[in-house]
C-alpha cells in the first residue's frame, strides 16, 4: 500500500533516479538516513521509495511523519509481515526489497538501507555525471566509511584510490561485502529480465552486483559518500555471524552462486569457486569462534582445489598485498 496515495506531487514526476529505502526496526537510525537522502542536491528530478516492513518500534511512525512533510519527494510502502519470506526458516527482507525495486521509476535506482546514511550532497549528482559519461557501464560505487552501531569510525572500503573500471572477479571473490550497498548506483534496465536465481536469492547487495557484472562494466570513484552501519542487533551481518545461520546462508550462497554460474555461461566459474571455498573457510572460523562445533559436522568442501588459492587470498588481503 502506498501511503497517502497515488496523487501526491512526487507521483507526478518523471524521475531520473529512484533511491530505494529498506527498513525494519530502524527506529534510531532512520530519519538520518532519509534526511541524508533529501538533501541531496541534483538537477534532475529524484525520488525516494520507502518500504517499511511493518516495524514496531517506531520506525514507521517516523517514516510517515517525513512522507508527509516531504510529498514532492518521498513515495512509502507499508508492507505487512504477512508477507515476509522465510529462506532456511529465517524471516528476511527480501520481499520488502523486491517490490521496493519494483515500485522504482528511475533510469537509474540507488540504495541506502534504513541503518545507512550518506554524507555527500552531491553524492547522486556526481555518480549520475559519471555513468552518464559511460554508457557501457551498468553499476557504478564509491567509497564508504564502516562505522558501528554508535557512529564510530572503523575504516574505508573498497579503498578506491582513483576512477577506475573493477574487474568481474575482483566483485565475484570479495563476495557482497566488497562495497556498501548505499554506495551504488545502477541501471534500472539491467532488472527488466529477473533470472529466478536473483528473485530467489537470501540477499539483494551480491546478487545485485553479479547481474551487473553480466550487463556492463563497473566503475568506481574514489570519493567517500556515504556511512555503512554494522554490528547492531538487526542488521544482516549480525544474523550471518550466528552459528545457528551460518551454514544455512552459506547452503543458500552456494545455491546462488551455482545457478549464476549457469546464467553466466561458465564464464566466471574460478572466481566463483574461489568464492565459495573463501566461504566454507570463513564459516568453519566463524562456527569454531562461536564454539558450537557440532554446525562443523553441516559443512562440506565443494572444491578441495580451491581451498589454497583461497587461503593465499585471504593471507594477501591481511598482509596487504
């Protein structure tokens, strides 16, 4: 349902990018977050598609509050928990994520979920300039800063140090964590033909980024825009880190990353493995850490040929190479 109807002045607008909100029990974070968003300065028409996934701690209440304030720039979906979908037995976002990218009207759709913010006016402008110069590219990134749930530094990634081109296996084996979600900005027309492994998929940032790599180049700038919120109580990377999940959300990557191997026509399969294998690797840690070995016995090496370039990788990154 889309809150105060289809009249408002934004509906009336033809926009060039749509900035798509994801929320659920946001309530400390998310007038930052759409405040970071409404002011932006561009001189193209943009608007901002909320889908608040029926929160209650206040979330909602906040959301409205700013649809009302602001009805030439903001468009919010109230979805129902009724329609949550459960992959493993775990409830997760991505019915909300869907139709929020649905709902998109944009040429070009950006992202920042309910516990990000960004932090550059120009953010849009700048990356809307630069796929504008290059048509051939169907995603574009930029830095952002980690912080925790309080807002304190942690560090910069990717760590772009100027406007390059990424490589396809450089986006496949750093897996979905290699830039913040809120700092891209994409083609709407890379969606317009859904395979069932991106519908399907346990996340939307990996298999976003690996349907971009098979539509066009990705590109990069090395500015810092934007602030990716990690740790707290409802974020994804919270859930992935307990041992009850983890070889759940790696059965489902697996399955991910097996079905684009297909789309992809094999040909990104080494990086894919390589992927998987830094996967199974990270898990077998993450499950030992927690001290629940008895999760150990639900994981298995797909391709035992992997592990050392995988481990050489992962040796590489810690030392800086």
């Amino acid at each position: 349902m889309e809150y105060l109807g289809t009249e408002k002045p934004v509906n009336n607008i033809t926009p060039q990018v749509s900035v798509c909100i994801t929320t659920y029990q946001h309530s400390n974070y998310i007038r930052q977050c759409i405040e970071s968003v409404l002011n932006q300065e561009a001189t193209f028409p943009f608007e901002i598609i909320i889908g608040e996934d029926e929160s209650t701690d206040g979330t909602r209440e906040i959301c409205k509050e700013l649809a009302k304030a602001h009805p030439g720039k903001i468009r919010l979906f109230l979805r129902s928990r009724d329609n949550v979908r459960f992959i493993n037995g775990n409830p997760t976002g991505r019915h909300n994520f869907l139709e929020t990218l649905k709902a998109a009207r944009g040429q070009y759709i950006a992202f920042c979920d309910g516990d990000d913010y960004w932090t550059n006016p120009e953010k849009l402008q700048k990356q809307y300039n630069y796929m504008e110069s290059y048509p051939d590219m169907s995603l574009s990134l930029h830095n952002a800063v980690e912080v925790d749930e309080n807002g304190n530094r942690r560090f910069v990634f990717p760590n772009i140090k100027s406007q390059s081109i990424v490589k396809p296996k450089t986006i496949i084996e750093k897996g979905g964590g290699y830039c913040a979600t809120n700092s891209v900005l994409f083609r709407r027309s890379i969606l317009n033909d859904m395979p069932q492994w991106f519908v399907d998929a346990h996340v939307g940032d990996y298999s976003l980024y690996l349907l971009a790599i098979w539509h066009g180049e990705i590109g990069a700038l090395p500015d810092i825009m934007s602030c990716y919120r990690s740790g707290h109580a409802n974020s994804w990377s919270d859930l992935r880190n307990r041992a009850k999940t983890i070889h759940q959300y790696l059965a489902s990557l697996k399955s991910m990353l097996f079905a684009f191997n297909k789309y992809s026509e094999q040909k990104y399969e080494k990086s894919i493995h390589i992927r998987i294998a830094l996967e199974e690797i990270y898990s077998a840690v993450k499950i030992i850490m927690s001290g629940k070995l008895h999760y150990l016995k639900t994981l298995s090496i797909t391709d035992k040929q992997y592990i050392w370039p995988a481990i050489k990788k992962i040796i590489s990154r810690k030392l800086g190479l």
